[in-house]
C-alpha cells in the first residue's frame, strides 16, 4: 500500500478522448472543477478529504513501458499517440480546499487548470480518491458530533471494501474526529494512534473467563479493558472484571486505563447496571466501552438514554458510510482558455434537470463569516478576477431563488479565500500537514459551523451563492443555449 504509479486508474474514454484531442492537435488549456451536488446522509455540511493523496497521484503520473504495451494490445491506439503518452507528464495547475475543510454543495473542492488531455486523464483518479474520502471524512464527523466529547475509535478494518478502503477511510476517519484507529497498517503509515482490545476468541480460549481476564491483565496492566458479553454481561463478565481490578490494586498495579467493553445486548440497560456495580465496588474511574454496529444516530439516542458510555468503537457503518455509500462527486468543464484575448472563455452544462447545470467561469471561492462569532454566514463563488473586501458592502443572494438576498454591513463580517494552489506548471508547492494537524483543522472548521447546520435531523441549509458577474454570465450563457436551440428547431 505504499505509493504507486495510478496512472492507468483512467476510465478508457479519457484515454480515446486524448487520442482524439492529439489527432486534432488540440489540447488547449481547459478549467475543470471537482465537486459535489448534494451533502452525503443528509448532512448541512460535507468534510473535503483525500488532498495528500491526489498529491501523490498526480506526482507519480507517467506511463510505464509496460503500461504503453498494455495499451498497444487493445489495438485502439495509433504509434504516435503511444509515443507521445511515453513522455506524458503532469504540467498544469491545481488548487483545491484544504483537507479537514467544511464544504458545501456545488463550489469547487479541485480546480484543473492544464492541457485538455492532461485534465482529462486525472479525472476519474482524482474523483475516487476525493469521493471516498470526503465521505468518510464526513461520516465520522457526524459520529463524533454524537458522542458529545466521548472517544471515538475507527474498528472498520474487516469490514471495508478491500484494503484500500480500509486504510484510506481510516485516514479520513481520524480527520473527521476519531481518536485512534484499529487498523495497524493505517497507523503506521498516518502515523496515528492504533488502539483496541481483544475479541470473544480470547475469553473462549481459556477454561474460564476469570482466567482469561487475569491473564489479559497480565500482559497490559495499564491498558486494561476487558470484554464482559462472552458468556453473560451482568451476572459472569462484569463480576468477574471487578474481581480482576481487585487483584490489580491489591498487588499495587496502578489502574491507569482500565475497564469494561460492551458488545452486545441492549447497551443503555446494561451500561447502567454495570456502571453501578462498578461504582460500588470502589472503581469510580473505570472506563465503559462499547461497540455493536454504532452509527450517529444510534450514539445519539444511546445518550439520551443516560447510558453509562463514554468511549465508543464504530466500525461497519462508518468505514462503509452504509446509510450513503457515495459522496456524488462530479468533475466538470467549466472554461477553455483564449490565447487571443488572454482570457478564460466561460463553459456551461445545460440538462433537463436543473441541479445539473454547471457554474461556469474560472472561479474562486470566498468565505463569509460572522466577525463577532466566527461562525458561517455562506459562501461566494465568483469569476477568479473578481475582488471582495470586507471594507465594503456585501449583498449576496441565493442563485435560485434570487429574492433571497443578505446584506452585510461592511466591518461586520470577514473573508477567506478557500481554494490554495497545489501544482503551479506540473511542480508541486503544496505541504500536506500531517493527519493529526489535519483533525485539528477539521475540529476548529466544525466549529464554524452553526448548531442547526450539525443537527442530524433537516439541517438547515449553508449557502453557496454566485456574485452578481458570475450570476449574469450564468444566465446568459443558458439564454445563449436557448436561442440555439430554438433555432435548430426551427
């Protein structure tokens, strides 16, 4: 799992299409934007992910010998194309959102800006390793969120699709908030931290579960967290755990982190009850865990019922994101440079379906915040030309339903620009931070967010408006569309 050359993870039409642009000599420089139409599992927000992968994808991209006389056993390809592919490297620019970064539907997480040919091949690379891990990423906020401050930990391995999911959604989990993953491999090569316990097979494979808790003991005195559902929670595993922190502390082995992981059966009731026999034999500070196909809304109900938790183990359903197994990212043309007028000319996809249409223009992206409390007022997408300053007054409005409009008071509210060059001419200028600075990142970003847009239930909606430019190049394109239409018609 260690870096790889990706450069044949391409759908075979981008391939035919760069055949095509090369046949034509035409390979002009084109604007293509990365994003998402609608927030995974009904979400207010979506957590951009997956940055340092794409980074080391595009660093790595060449074709092989090998990959060029695969390509020639298809028997599609012409000689000189081949040649050509033999010498491809990556020259464009790329600018993206920074990993751990709150995002919204329809601004663009990436932005290409490189020969067509270039940008095309990277595009179904680069959507997978965004895809994937912007869903995971926000998944595991959303659990986290839930668990009001309890630890989260990532115990997804076995049940990811493949080892590749695996690794790269436990990267995204620890973003989105986990505290440690099971996964060792992930750790070492995030260099996060790996935690765990032991399974039923431990107990099971002792005469008795007593000695199977001594014996665990044993071996980690001060990691010492003991699964008590093998054979009955509250009349064999909970007893006999006490009973085992009694040795503990009667030999004088300091109970540092020590306790008992639920499984199984209804985790609120027994929590309860085992958080009581712990009290009152003297163990105040023993930690519960628990596990058992957890999700946010699962967590969030568990609290509400005082359950006695305060450490969770969440596997299947957020290294899979079961209730939304795709992010729904899309990457889309959106200008094509004019050598003639120095200039990008605006591009449009017009559908049926009036989510689907594109926002044109080479764009940027600016943040709006409230000064006073930091929080999201919305976001600004605008032509890449276009400069807002927060000594002027803002109006911003919705581009559907355009009477929804906000005036901001020059002095009341702030601006960052969210899109950071990545590659400037096929030359990387981009330092990942590692994956903890990264949830760090993610943590204050989710802190930006108003309570109402982390609620799980009808979030309310943060934003994406278009400058006035940008509305009015919009419209005039899709009107542009129309006429030629009408008389294609006619």
């Amino acid at each position: 799992m260690s870096k790889r050359n990706l450069t044949l993870l391409t759908d075979l039409y981008e391939l035919t299409m760069m055949q095509g642009y090369y046949e034509n000599q035409s390979d002009e420089i084109v604007v293509f934007d990365a994003f998402y139409r609608n927030n995974p599992s009904g979400s207010g927000y979506a957590i951009c992910a997956g940055l340092e992968q794409i980074v080391d994808y595009i660093k790595s991209l060449h074709f092989t010998d090998g990959d060029i006389e695969y390509l020639r056993g298809l028997g599609i390809f012409k000689e000189d194309f081949l040649a050509y592919l033999a010498d491809f490297r990556f020259t464009g620019d790329v600018f993206a959102i920074p990993e751990g970064t709150v995002v919204f539907p329809n601004e663009p997480l990436v932005k290409v800006v490189a020969p067509a040919m270039q940008a095309q091949l990277i595009e179904p690379a680069l959507l997978n390793i965004v895809n994937h891990q912007s869903l995971i990423a926000t998944k595991a906020s959303r659990v986290v969120y839930a668990a009001a401050g309890d630890g989260i930990m990532e115990f997804g391995l076995r049940r990811a699709q493949g080892p590749d999911a695996a690794i790269y959604g436990a990267r995204a989990a620890m973003i989105g908030g986990c505290i440690g993953t099971s996964n060792v491999l992930a750790g070492q090569m995030f260099d996060v931290p790996v935690k765990g316990t032991h399974a039923h097979s431990w107990i099971m494979s002792f005469d008795d579960e007593l000695t199977a808790f001594r014996t665990y003991a044993r071996l980690y005195p001060s990691a010492c967290i003991l699964l008590v559902d093998t054979y009955n929670t509250l009349k064999s595993g909970v007893p006999h755990a006490i009973q085992v922190f009694k040795e503990m502390r009667a030999a004088g082995i300091p109970l540092t982190f020590y306790g008992i992981r639920l499984d199984s059966g209804d985790l609120a009731y027994l929590s309860k009850k085992a958080r009581k026999m712990l009290d009152e034999a003297g163990f105040p500070d023993a930690v519960i865990s628990a596990s058992c196909d957890l999700d946010e809304y699962l967590i969030a109900s568990l609290k509400d019922q005082d359950a006695a938790i305060t450490s969770w183990g969440v596997g299947t359903n957020m290294i899979t994101s079961k209730d939304c197994p795709a992010f729904g990212g899309v990457y889309k043309l959106a200008a094509i440079y004019d050598p003639e007028t120095d200039s990008f000319i605006p591009k449009i996809k017009r559908s049926e379906n009036s989510e689907k249409i594109t926002n044109p223009g080479n764009k940027i992206i600016y943040r709006i915040y409230n000064k006073e409390t930091g929080k999201i007022i919305g976001d600004l997408l605008t032509l890449h030309d276009e400069v807002f300053t927060e000594d002027e007054n803002l109006m911003i409005f919705d581009p559907v339903h355009t009477w929804k409009k906000t005036y901001l008071k020059a002095g009341t509210f702030t601006l960052r620009q969210l899109l950071v060059p990545v590659f400037r001419q096929g030359e990387c200028v981009y330092e990942s931070p590692s994956v903890m600075e990264i949830r760090d990142i993610c943590s204050q970003e989710l802190n930006t967010l108003w309570d109402e847009t982390r609620r799980f239930v009808n979030p309310h909606e943060v934003y994406v408006d278009l400058s006035r430019k940008l509305y009015d190049v919009k419209y005039n394109l899709l009107d542009s569309l129309n006429n030629t239409l009408e008389d294609v018609a006619q």
